[in-house]
C-alpha cells in the first residue's frame, strides 16, 4: 500500500507555510487528498518514507490518485490495499466519520506494521472538501502484542500440562477471572463463565470442605496473608476430585489488600498415587487385608485403646489346616484360591471395628475388640463353621477347608496387680493356644493361658 508514499509528491501551492509547517512536525506520514483522492500534499514523514524505501524524493505527478493506486495494487498488496480504498472512499462521501485498518508492510530487511487512519477534510460550511489520511508506525506495539500472546499461549500450555489452574479478583470491585484450565478442572468450558464469582468457585467445592475453604479465603481477604489448602472438589461433570490451593494478596503501602492471586494443582493422580503407595504397603497383596505391619500397628492402638478405656481385647491367631496339601495336589493357583476365598469368608463374619491381617503363609490374626473371651470364643467358632461349611468351587470339583484358631485375652489389669499383657505376650499366647488346637485334632478354638 505504501507505494502510494513513493509517488506521491508535495503539493504546497495554495497552502500556507504554516500548515505545511504542522503537517511536517507529525510522525504519521500523512497525505492529504481531494474529493476525487488525489493527492494534493504530504508531509515531511511521507516524503521521508518514499525515500527510505527507495523513491524519488520529488515524483514527476504530483496528482497521484491514491484510490486508483490502491485499487490496482495485486498479489499480497491487494489484501490491504482493496478494502483501505474502499474505507476511504466511504469516508469521502461521508458514509463514515472515520477508518482504521491496521496492515503489515514489510521490508527485507525487517518485520513492519502501520495503522492507516482516515478522516473528512471539511470547508468552513462543513461541506467534505477532501480527506487526510495517515500512517502511523505501529511495529514495537505488534511485536509487544505478538510476544503477549505468545507468552499467554506457553503459560495456557504450561498449565495446561500441569494441570494448574488459575485465578484472580480485584477485592473493591468484585470482579474474577479464571483461566482455561481453572474452567477445565471445574468441569466447564474455557471462559464459559463470564465474571466468575467468589460463590461460583466455592459451589465446586465440595459440601465437607466448603465451611473451611470460605473461611481461609475470608481470612486471607481480611488480613492479606497467602494460604495453602488441600481440599475435595466436585466438577460439573460429577465425580471428585483433590486438589492443591496457594493463594496470595496484592497489598497497599498500608498492608491492606487489595487483589487475590490463586492457583488450583488438581492432584488427583497424584493422590491416587499415594493412595495406593499406602495400599500396597499396608496390604497383603494377594488377599487384600492388612499386611503383618498393618496388622501389629492396629494391634498396639487396639491394646492402647482397651487399656486407656477399661474394655477387653481379643487377638486370635487363625491357621487353615493341612493347607500344603492344597498346595501339593492342586497346585499354587488353587492354593493362591483358597486363601482368598477363606479371607473372604472371615471378613464376612466381622464387625465393621474388627481387623483381620495375613502374618504370612497360611496364617491370619483377627483383632476383636471391646470383646471378651466368652465373646471372642463364641465369634470365632461362628467363622470355623462358616468356613468349614463353604466349600472353594474349582475345576477339579468342590474342595473344603477348616481352620485352627487360638485365642488370647487382653483384659485392664486391676489395680495393683501385674501389668496387662504386652503385643508380644498376646499373640505368643494366641500361638501356644493355636499348636493345642492342632495338636487336639484341627478344626477348633482353643483360649490361651496366662
């Protein structure tokens, strides 16, 4: 389109020296132009332009049309020069009080970019007797622009990757933003929600944590200290999800605050990872129940428990009998089989406040508390018969199972007389109290001794 600069000429005749004066005290290049869009003066800048890119300082026609210049530009020209001529000559007839159109003009040697800006030209009676038209350099704004967006483009990606979300509000007016992934991990469209409120976000979090998670951020508004949460929150696409919050204050001279600045990490992963970390852990990995170490931790909380509120404890140690012939005849599969289906057995027979773990092998313990050994023989002769009469179906047929328990007591010593049995005591004398029911013929309960 600036070819225009590079034939037009200056026209100075009839014009005083004064306006000459001002037109060239301007950066735009400008050219002023009659009804018709011939060029009838231009400025020191325009001239200035012609020259840098190569034309000569004083063309021969003066007249230049600028509109039919525009409309014979072809190839990449075309795409600005075609609708600036029409802008133009819009703005002529008086159709339009003004134009803009902001179009690159690149040189070889650099990346350019102008904002073409024309009005009417008016007589005293107000009648259009011509227009100007102006081209400002633009290039440091585009390129600032350009690098903004490029810039918001990596931090969307960023996010986006970590599955960090974002958020900010102005605390006087009200007024939030989210970014896209914030709307993403809420479950909505990105900048679905116009002006997202405070209540929009808390109505995500979930009902359990939501008291707490309003009450940090009251706080926070109040007193302008950043905060860390980890909380539940419900998207809009159902489900729950965990998630981490780091929220921090724009402050005044005074301390007072002013902006909130947040950022929300769904760790959902994250906390299933760890979950199951804990899980294979604290599980025994073929038939799920607590691990030996699980098991002797909830063992030492029971016995602290009992003793701390005057109850009894029962510790019975569970074997399932002539279990290597299972292993034997039937091979490890089926033996893998059976100690599943004898788990699952038990842990039918328990209530909700007893534990039972795996200690390795074929041997289990089963903790029973607030119960006492009356109670627990009663139980676990329950769990003998229902093992003993469901029987494990496998290919090779039906095949039946008992079990050899023993059982110890963990009862509140009474006052001055010996201490209540340690960990260790319990499950030796659940032990000895198991090899007597082997030794006096399997499928029983036997109690242990003090």
């Amino acid at each position: 389109m600036n070819s225009i600069a590079a034939n037009g000429a200056e026209k100075r005749t009839g014009h005083a020296p004064l306006m000459c004066s001002a037109l060239d005290s301007l950066a735009e290049q400008i050219a002023v132009l009659d009804l018709n869009g011939d060029i009838i003066a231009v400025n020191r800048s325009w001239r200035r332009f012609a020259e840098d890119n190569g034309a000569p300082a004083q063309p021969e026609n003066f007249g230049l049309n600028y509109l039919r210049t525009c409309d014979s530009a072809n190839g990449e020209c075309a795409k600005e020069a075609l609708p600036a001529a029409e802008g133009i000559r819009r703005v002529l007839a008086g159709k339009i009080a003004e134009f803009r159109m902001e179009y690159p003009c690149h040189s070889p040697s650099e990346q350019r970019w102008f904002l073409m800006y024309a009005t009417p030209l008016r007589n005293d009676d107000g009648a259009i007797a011509g227009g100007v038209v102006s081209h400002l350099l633009i290039t440091d704004r585009v390129l600032a622009e350009k690098r903004q967006c490029e810039s918001e483009a990596r931090l969307k990606t960023a996010q986006r990757l970590a599955h960090v979300g974002s958020f900010e509000r102005d605390l006087e007016s009200g007024k939030g933003e989210w970014s896209e992934e914030l709307h993403r991990i809420f479950g909505h469209e990105p900048r679905s929600v116009e002006g997202p409120t405070a209540a929009d976000f808390l109505r995500h979090v979930h009902p359990d944590d939501r008291d707490a998670v309003a009450a940090l951020f009251a706080q926070g508004d109040r007193d302008g200290r950043s905060f860390h949460a980890e909380f539940r929150i419900l998207p809009l696409g159902g489900g729950e999800r965990f998630v981490s919050l780091i929220c921090d204050y724009d402050l005044t001279p005074l301390g007072r605050p002013t902006r909130r600045h947040g950022a929300l990490l769904d760790m959902t992963e994250h906390h299933a990872a760890e979950e199951q970390l804990k899980l294979l852990a604290n599980a025994d990995p073929l038939t799920g129940v607590a691990n030996r170490r699980r098991l002797l931790e909830i063992l030492h909380e029971e016995r602290e428990r009992a003793l701390r509120y005057g109850q009894p404890l029962c510790v019975a140690m569970l074997d399932l009998d002539d279990f290597k012939r299972v292993n034997d005849v039937h091979g490890h599969d089926v033996g893998d089989a059976m100690l599943r289906h004898v788990t699952t057995l038990v842990k039918a027979s328990l209530r909700s406040v007893d534990a039972l773990g795996r200690l390795g092998g074929e041997e289990f313990c089963v903790l029973l508390p607030q119960t006492g050994l009356d109670a627990g023989m009663e139980a676990i002769r329950r769990i003998l018969e229902r093992v003993r009469s469901t029987p494990l179906r496998t290919p090779a047929g039906e095949l039946r199972q008992t079990l050899s328990c023993g059982l110890a007591e963990c009862c509140p010593p009474p006052e001055n007389s010996p201490q209540a049995p340690s960990v260790d005591e319990l499950l030796k004398r659940a032990d000895l109290a198991l090899y007597r029911a082997k030794a006096a013929g399997k499928d029983r309960v036997e109690p242990g001794r003090a």
